[in-house]
C-alpha cells in the first residue's frame, strides 16, 4: 500500500495540482508493480493499493476494514529534531492499529555494506522480549511464542531492574529490599521460561540493571537479535506521553525489525502457554 501525501494546503482541485498528483499516481503505480511482482516471484500472494491522505490515517482505515493479521511499515530511525518536526507515521499506526505492527527500519547503504554478508533477514534465529510482567508484555511474550513455534527461533526473556531511588539515608534495608526483588523476579522469569519448556520453545531469561531503553538495545546488539518483540498499549495524549516512551524509543533506534503487539488476536482453539498473569503487579 502507498498512501500519496501532497504538500500541506495542496488543492486537488487545482488543474496544476491535478498533473502532479496524476505523476505521482503514475510512479506509485509502477513502483508497486515491481515490489508485487517480485512477490510473486516468491510465491507470495500480492494486491497493491494505492490511497492520497495523511499516510497513517489511510493506513489504519484500510486495517480497519480488512481487519489483518499484521501490518508492516518502514522506519527510519528518526530522532532528535528532525523526530519532533516530523514525528513517525510507523508510532501513529502503531497506537491506532487494531493488530500487531512489524516496523523494519531502513538501511543506509553504510549499513547495506556492513550486514551485506549476513544471512536472509528473513530468517530468525533469536528473538528479544522485554517482559515488566505486565499483562501488556505477557501478551507480546505469547504473540513471541507464535513466532518462535513457527521459525523455530529461540526466546531471550529480558528484565530491565530498574534502580531504587535512594536517598541520604541509605541503609542496609534498601539493599535488602533490592535484593529481594532482584529474587523474585529472577523466579518469575525462570517460571516462564519453564513454561515455555513444555511448550516445546526453546529460551533462557537475562537481567539487566540501568535505564530500559539503553539496556535493551544494548543486548539486542550483544545476541545479536534478529527481532525484538514488545507490548504496546496504544495509549495516547499524557498517558502515552508517561508510559510510552520506552517501547518507541526502541522503534526508532533499533537496527533489527520491532514487531510492536497491542492485544494479539489468536485463533480460535489457541491453547495460551503464557497462562498465569498473578505477575500482573505494579513492580
């Protein structure tokens, strides 16, 4: 699908207007020709679509109306002050889209060069779910499980332990407390991972202390993942501004494909591997 977005206050009714917008028809319709029947190539069952509007808008009525499985966009890794005159259009599908979203961020040729010897990306092998054991990460962590039964790829559960704020008063207790949840979690995470065992998917957990975006790029990077798996609430306004961030950060400096997951719809019959949500606490 290609959304065709004119400058801002562009009048399609302009016979100036109506020219350019028929050459930009044209190109988009060539372009999607190609791309689909490179698909075809592949087996893969193709149709194109072509729309003119605010690109996410247009792609969040078409997954409106036909309701699929997956939506898949480009990112390109935008940040700073080009993100805040811009924004993304892949984080507004993101929040609106009534299905998990796959968002693949565009190489430069720099980077083309770099991975040019790695193997299909199409091929997974280790996957990276951060789990807060919230029922939003859990959801994304059977949504993973999906994925993994599928590539036979393996699951790295990462836990980002948050430091406690301490004050001038530091005592041993604080330390304790610490350490304590440092315990409990630690058995959360060893509890999913035995029972993702008896699902027959393979996984380990890993811990980590610091902020959670650095910290999950950072091990991204170190596996290396080939995707990253996460939880989106599709929260919007100061809710999103609060509890949103991390999981968007993510998106917009990962080098590896995100797939974003709000609410995952199963199939009828789907047998929940993730079935204890008691880990659905505010820790």
């Amino acid at each position: 699908m290609n959304v065709l977005e004119g400058p801002p206050g562009l009048d399609p009714e302009n016979s100036v207007n109506q020219l350019y917008l028929t050459e930009l028809m044209k190109q988009a319709t060539s372009e999607l020709s190609t791309l689909k029947a490179r698909a075809v190539d592949r087996g893969i069952t193709a149709h194109t679509r072509i729309a003119t509007g605010i690109p996410s808008e247009e792609v969040l009525s078409v997954a409106t109306a036909e309701d699929p499985d997956l939506i898949i966009v480009g990112t390109r890794g935008k940040t700073g002050l080009a993100y805040v005159l811009l924004g993304s259009t892949a984080e507004r599908i993101i929040r609106g889209a009534c299905c998990p979203v796959l968002a693949v961020r565009a190489q430069s040729y720099g980077e083309e060069q770099a991975v040019g010897n790695r193997r299909d990306p199409t091929h997974l092998e280790r996957i990276l779910v951060p789990v807060d054991f919230s029922n939003c990460s859990l959801d994304a962590l059977e949504y993973a499980v999906l994925v993994s039964q599928r590539s036979r790829a393996s699951l790295t559960l990462f836990h980002v332990l948050e430091p406690i704020s301490y004050g001038l008063d530091f005592t041993f207790p604080h330390r304790a407390k610490r350490e304590s949840i440092k315990a409990d979690h630690t058995k959360r995470l060893s509890d999913l991972v035995s029972a993702l065992a008896s699902a027959g998917v393979s996984s380990e957990f890993q811990m980590s202390g610091g902020l959670p975006t650095d910290s999950i790029l950072d091990a991204a990077r170190k596996q290396p993942a080939d995707l990253i798996v996460m939880g989106t609430h599709g929260r919007s306004g100061l809710s999103h501004a609060l509890f949103g961030s991390i999981a968007e950060s993510v998106l917009r400096k990962s080098s590896c494909p995100v797939l974003m997951v709000r609410s995952p719809k199963f199939r009828s019959g789907h047998r929940h591997v993730v079935l204890d949500r008691s880990f659905s606490t505010n820790v």
